[in-house]
DNA sequence: AGTATAAGTGAACACCCGTTCACCAGTCAA
DNA sequence: TTGACTGGTGAACGGGTGTTCACTTATACT
C-alpha cells in the first residue's frame, strides 16, 4: 500500500464521517500496532500535502484535496492512472458558492431562458445580492410576478429579456426589483 | 441571539476549517465563560437537529445541513426569513457526485451538443463507469478521437449522434469504446 | 410574592488524544 | 560486514476533551 493510498483512505474518511479519524481510528484504518507509526505517516502525508494542521494544530484535509478531480479539454482524453497524481482537485461548494448565506438553489421553470442554455428542470444556484450588472441573467420580481431574464437597460431605463425568441422583453410597469444573480446552472441527469 | 444564529456559527466554523470547534473553542465563539454552558447548548443543537453525532459520540454537522438551502420554482419567489428555517439544504458535492474516485470534471469544447443545452466553455461532471445505455450522454474514443456525445444504437450497433444539425453522427469505423457517461453539467457565470 | 424553569458560572474528573522515547527488524549502499 | 536509514512496536506522559455536579442568576407564570 503506497502513501498515495493511504492519503486517500484518510479522506475517504473524512469525506464519509465528515471529520478526521483520530490516530486510534487510523490504527484500525491501516492495521497498524502503535500510534507512532499512524504519527510518522501522518507528518509524512502532511508534507506531501494530503494532510494539513490548521492554526491550532488540528489535523484537516490537505489544500487542493476536494472532491472532483478536474481534467482539461475533452478532445485531450483522458490520462493514465499515472498521471492522475499531478490534476487539480476541488469541492464544487467551494468552487460554485461564495456566500453560503446568500446562495439558494432554485429549480428553473419554463423555457424563456432556452436560448441561454438554461433548460426547464435545470437548477440555477443564485446569490441574493445588491451588486448587479446588466447583462447578467437575475430573479426579479416585476409588477408582482417572479421570473429569471437577462437584465438589460435601454435609455437608463432597466428591462428584462428573455433568451427565447417567442417571448416578449418585460418593461416594468410599476415595479422592478432585482432579487437574486444567477451566479452557475447545474443540469443532473438521472 | 437565537438558536439558529448559534448553530450557523458553529457550521460556520466547520466550512470555514473543515472541523468541529472544541467545547473551549466555542466559549470564544459564544463569549461564554463555562463549557458546562457550550454543552447544554449543543445538546439542544442536537435535537434541534443542527449537529448529530456520529457513531463513536463525536461531533458532526446535522443531516441535511450542507451548504445552500434550496428552494422551489422561480415563479414560487423567494420565502421571508421566517419561513427559510423549513429548507432543505443539501451539499453540491453530495448530491452530484455518487463515486468519488470515478468522477471527473471537464471543461466542454466545441459546440456540437448545443441542442443539448451544453456550450463551449462549460464543465461536465463525468463518471468513469461500465454502466452506460443508449440515449446517454457519453465521453467516448472512436477511432482515436476524443469527443462527447449521445449515445445511439441502430440495428444492433452502437454510434454517436451530435446535438447540433452542423455535425454529422459518427459511425465508428473501427473502435467505439465508452469512457465515462455526463452525470451533470455545470455553466459558472464569473 | 412565590416558585418553577431556563441559562450560565466555576470547578472537578475521567478519559482519550497526540506526542515522545527507547527499541527492533529489514533493506540498501559503501 | 558494517553503518545508516526506513518503517514498525510498545509503553509512558502531559494536556486537552467532553461530561458532570453544585450553585447562582434571570425570566416567566400563576
């Protein structure tokens, strides 16, 4: 069993319990004897970067050991098991939430945002936040009704527009309040 | 400050170093000054349903605490403060991801699925598996290329069929061997 | 006013944790 | 063959951990 393995055994762990094992656990982990030899792998993991300690000395998941493991291009192919040791990893909720407060996970309905790749059924992962630019697909609440448009502006008036052809821009009659930006568009397929 | 402000603190805690505080950490975090006090708490956390404990009696983040709360349709809009308390929350990695060590991220070239809803430039989630049928989303090899496309099969052979009217579908000459099946597509917005 | 009940203090305790020390077996190079 | 190095055992230790007990203070309900 190499130290790539046995790195991953620990985060398997972790990923499973949602904490670290203590050294007792990694005794029974390995089939190890003495907690000595689980402290030497341990610091040996922590410098090759599986493992680190945080400020207060506890240990934690190693930087860049999240979930995924990200690869290039699809035409590239895939790489050897070999190479696999170099790829980047990470969490998609680190990478796709940057206000876990303020993020919700909504499930898109209707087909006005077609054009946009945005699918009836798909999840949009939006941010509640003041900081819109036009152009960036919204939430909004118009004359008491919800719906997800590109925001745009003509004539410093704001407006929304859909991504499909067979349905009308909305000029807001009274009210237009901007209520969440769609920060990405997760489709699960069964 | 109420129940669910505390709890939030101490998940919070837990996203940001990727483990529980210790009873002493969380007399700072509450500016409690016994750890008697910190662990009424967190029992009332526990069945609040907050934090569990796993089997062997330590610490960990309640059931169904992950990280976005997730809520209904657009049209629905969003429901008051009051009412947040009764979402779901769910973790993006948890939901998405069934086998870890099988699953990869890739970033999308081309436009040939765009019928599909999947541009150039987005990610897809890939998994490594045996279990593919027709009408899935596929990353295959044929004849030496990479690409990615559904999976169709007439009379008895299997080939594969572009999301775009531009591309033509490719019957595979000499070699068509699945590589993963798309379990998900994700398009992050900057 | 009286009294339950909830919420926090302070101290004590047993236990589990990570660390460390001494020691041993195998391997590989000089 | 010697010597250094790696990877493991076994035991011991100090400190941090969660828990518990007795007590106090504040809130709320008759």
């Amino acid at each position: 069993m190499n130290e790539r393995e046995r790195g991953d055994r620990i985060l398997n762990f972790y990923n499973d319990k949602r904490r670290m094992p203590s050294y007792r656990e990694m005794l029974k982990l390995f089939s190890f004897k003495s907690t000595n030899a689980v402290h030497k792998l341990v610091e040996k993991l922590i410098t090759a970067g599986f493992l680190s300690r945080d400020g207060s000395g506890h240990l934690v998941p190693g930087e860049g050991w999240g979930q995924v493991r990200m690869l290039g291009l699809v035409e590239a192919g895939f790489p050897t098991a070999v190479e696999e040791v170099e790829l980047d990893t990470l969490s998609l909720d680190d990478w796709l939430i940057e206000k876990k407060e303020s993020t919700y996970l909504l499930r898109v309905k209707g087909e006005s945002m077609i054009n946009a790749g945005i699918r009836e059924g798909d999840m949009v992962l939006v941010e509640k936040t003041a900081r819109v630019k036009t152009g960036d697909i919204v939430v909004a609440e118009v004359d008491g009704e919800w719906t997800m448009k590109y925001l745009r502006e003509k004539s410093g008036e704001r407006y929304l527009e859909p991504a499909n052809p067979d349905f009308q821009p909305i000029f807001p009659r009274e009210t237009l309040s901007i209520v969440a930006v769609v920060k990405a568009v997760i489709r699960k397929y069964t």
